[in-house]
C-alpha cells in the first residue's frame, strides 16, 4: 500500500536561496576549561546559530555543525533543525585551555553573507559570555577557502 507524501516543495517558479558558510577559529582561555563544561558550550553555539538564522527569517536549517579539537580529544556537536535538537558528543578527557573550532553553516532561506554574518556574531556572542579568545584562522564562503593572516 502505498502512502501519500506531501513535501513542502516550493512553486517551479519560487527561488530557494541555500546560503552556506564555514570557518576555522583557534580558541584559548585564561583557565583550563572542564570537558562536561566545553560539551555545554559547544552545544550552545550550534543552537544560537540555528535559532539567530531562523529570527533571522531562514526557511529552515540544513545543517549546522561544529567540531572542537584539543590536545585530549574532540567534541562535536549538530542539528538540521531546533526541533531535532542539538546532538553533542565526543571524548575529551581532561580540562582544556586550548582548542581549535570548525564551524559549518548550511542555512535555507538565507543568503552567504546573511549566513556568515550571523555564524560569526553567534560564535563570538557565546565565546565572550564563557571568557574566550578566539582568532578566525581560515573561512570558506561558497566553496572557496582563505586562510587568515
């Protein structure tokens, strides 16, 4: 038997605007940083973006993810959508005071420069309410990388 499915399909003559936008960043704070503590924070910059890019008038969210990597392991942490929630894993053993962050944004209904402006604003928003440094090391805009100088 088969089932109807009905996909919110767009019209053949509506435009769908995928924006996407990655980025590299090093991470540093002044004291060593718990693992069950980077998992939270990791988490929670997964959601900001997701939910800045929704109030920001996306359509929905394809994927934003991010991985953290430190001297004892990795974190990583994603979602297609609040309503899936966030998933956060990974296997960092000890305290941390320096990391190195990937964060990938592929957002629907906005535009790359809509989508990088918001990724950033969302990283550095929660990196400075949890006392991190960051330096943005390499980005990627529409399949083009740059390394930062």
């Amino acid at each position: 038997m088969e089932k109807d499915v009905h996909y919110d399909i767009p019209h053949e003559n509506e435009a769908i605007n995928i924006g996407g936008y990655g980025a590299a960043f090093r991470i540093t704070s002044p004291r060593a940083v718990d693992p069950t503590a980077l998992r939270s924070v990791t988490g929670e910059i997964v959601k900001e973006i997701a939910e800045a890019c929704m109030r920001k008038g996306a359509k929905a969210i394809g994927h934003v993810k991010l991985y953290l990597k430190a001297q004892s392991g990795y974190i990583r942490a994603d979602t297609v959508g609040m309503k899936y929630g966030v998933h956060v894993d990974g296997n960092i053993a000890r305290p941390e005071r320096v990391a190195n962050l990937v964060v990938n944004s592929i957002i629907i209904g906005l535009g790359k420069t809509e989508v990088a402006s918001v990724t950033l604003k969302s990283i550095g928003e929660v990196m400075e309410r949890h006392g991190f440094s960051m330096t943005q090391v390499e980005e990627a805009r529409g399949g083009e990388v740059r390394e930062k100088r």
